[in-house]
C-alpha cells in the first residue's frame, strides 16, 4: 500500500509526521515523502529539513496520500506545483487526506466543491471561499477524502482512517503502540474552548502572516 | 534560550516532532537537532531522514534538552555517544527532557538513580533495572528533569514544561495554534484503557525487538 506524505517549503512538520507515525505501520505499507523536487525541504521555521524521497513527477498514484499545512500555505495558491499534481493524483487514492491548511490545497484542487470539510480553525474563511462548506468537526470523512482541522489534529485523522479501512482492532493497537492517551494540562485546544483573551491573542499572532497574498 | 533536541539512528519521529512543535515557539527560541554526528539521521523505519545541524561535541550547554525514544533505544546503553553526552551537559541545562524510551538514556547516564520517572509502558521493567522508580503517569517532574510516557506523550509534556516555565497563558496560546483538542476515536491509549487482547497484541508485536541486547 503506497502511502504519499506531500511536503513543499516551510510546511508544518507535526502536520505531517502525526499521521505518518500512524500510518506507516499500517500491513504492507509503503511511505514516502514527496515534495516537487527530491532533496531536504524546509518547515515553517526552517529548523526541520525533512527529505523527500521522491519528485511529484514520480508519483502518478497512490493508496493514500496526506497534505499537511503551513502557515503560509495560501500563498501556494493558485499556481504551486502540489496543485495540479493533487488534481492529477486525486481520482487514483483511496483516501486524499488533509491535516491543517493542507485542505486549501484540496480546495484550490477543485477537490472540496460544495463539500463539508475543515482545516486550522483561523483558516475556515478562506476554505469556504475557495468552495468548501467548513465545519468546525476535527475530523471531516467525505467521499474518498479525509479533511483534519489544526496540525495535532492529523493523529486523529489517522487513527480514524485506520479505524475505517481496517477496523476497531487495528486502531487501537496502534493507538496503544504509540500511547496515545492524551492528556493536555490546559483545556484551550479549540477556539470554542480557549478563553476570549487567548483566542485573540492567537488570532493576532498570525494576523500578518494571514494577510499576505492568497 | 537553546533547545537540543537529539537524535540517533533509528529515532522515533513523533517523540521529537511533538515536543519541538511546542517548544519552537518559545520566546526567543533558538531550536536545533542535535546528533553524534551532523548530517541525515534516519529514523526507525528509515523513511523519515531528518537534518541534525550540530554534532554532540558542538553543544555543551542547553536551556531545554529533548531526548526521544525508538524501539532500539536499549540497544544504545551502555556505550553510545549519547550517554556521555546526557551525563556531561545536564548540569548545565535548565530542563532535562524525555520522551519515551528517552528516559532510558537518561537513566543510563545515572540522571535517574531513585528519581520518580516514565517511558513507554513495555519499558517500565527495564527503567527499573537502571535505577530509577517508575510510574505509570503520562508526564513525571523531577528536578529539573521532565520524563514522559509512550511516543505521543512528548506533546503533553513539552506543554506542561510550557506551563511550568512560562505560565497557563502560554501554554494555552500554544495548545490554541496548534489546535491540540485531542479526539482519538478510540480509547486504548494506555494498558490501563485498552482491552487486554490489544495489550497482548502489542506485546507481542514488539517482542523480538525487545528482547534485543540491552
């Protein structure tokens, strides 16, 4: 099973190895990283350089494929490379997954038209410009397609697709494996649960960032 | 402020991954991979190869260090590079930090002699024999030593450090950005919740492996 884990500069490296510290345990699994070309790509802070194995030119399909975020990755859109190849890829997965800002990708794809998905909480606006319905669920199962909301979300996303193609058993051995019990000291992970002062805090934090070209 | 993370052959991605998406965002971070030598590590599937930008010999002091486990990390003591490395610079760290089977290495560079600590639960047995008391919690404070349990703990524990250093308005932020408002679908995150037929399971998944030399 070919499992296609995209990255492009500045990605967000938890976005990506959430889900793949899930998935790449899954009976026959084959994972690699794939960016447009072969070689070290770096995160958001240019701290991780996480090499891609394979060019996009290289990979004409896959089992999965998961499209983690960035805080910059609306400004990939609409003429980045990862667009077309996602719109070329799409009908040959199983699953095209998203964690974060990754699902402006499957927008900007023409892969969310008129279809309930999420992505980072901030971010919902500009899904629903780009065609989407968003909805504030963590974890979003369409036809063939898994959106996930904010970067830890994609462990979530993982273990619920793994529940999906291979069951209860599956699921929870690996969410053993990995101890996946989580127990966050604060309860402010959703903008529904955080205070008013810290979900404004954050809001400014990326206001900047936010507002550069789309 | 400096953060090591540190890596070695055969790491596991999402211990270090966790912690350094949390801990990069500090005030005035300055976060780099650390290794026995510069250069591409790769991890224990061998898919994700990860920079280190600095060499053992080129860190002597630390604010944090983050020390990740894999399902080889015994196979590391007593010998590896690392080892000396933990023992040499733990004096002059603020915070001590593990993830998993990290605490193991901690323990074998005698950080741990009678201390409250934790690892993977299928470790607990051998962090006893290296001295040190263990516990079932997810996340154990020391003195200025922080160990955490299984793999996926590293993000509970890096915001607990958060928490602790900087205060709950800073961690909130934190756990707001990264939209950490965990929804695993299932509940076998530990041997405590999972059903004994999963815990026999991923004993028995990884018994070769640990049965390794140690």
């Amino acid at each position: 099973m070919k499992i296609a884990i995209a990255l492009y500069d500045k990605f967000t490296a938890l976005d990506v190895i959430g889900p793949y510290q899930v998935l790449s345990v899954l009976p026959g699994a084959e994972t690699f990283f794939v960016a447009a070309k072969r070689g070290l790509v770096p995160d958001d802070s240019g701290v991780v350089r996480l090499e891609a194995a394979r060019s996009f030119d290289e990979v004409r399909d896959a089992d999965i494929v998961v499209v983690g975020g960035s805080p910059f990755t609306h400004t990939l859109i609409p003429h980045d490379p990862i667009i077309a190849w996602l719109r070329d890829l799409h009908p040959r997965t199983r699953w095209t997954t998203s964690v974060c800002t990754g699902s402006l990708l499957l927008a900007a794809a023409g892969l969310l038209r008129d279809v309930e998905a999420t992505s980072h909480w901030l971010m919902l606006d500009l899904l629903r410009e780009l065609g989407a319905k968003p909805t504030l669920q963590r974890v979003v199962f369409g036809d063939r397609i898994v959106t996930a909301a904010g970067v830890s979300s994609g462990i979530d996303m993982a273990l619920a697709l793994v529940e999906r193609m291979y069951g209860r058993d599956l699921a929870e051995t690996v969410q053993l494996a990995i101890e996946y019990d989580p127990q966050p000291p604060t309860d402010a992970g959703s903008p529904a649960k955080a205070r008013p002062e810290i979900v404004a805090g954050v809001q400014k934090l990326f206001e900047g960032i936010l507002a550069g070209p789309a």
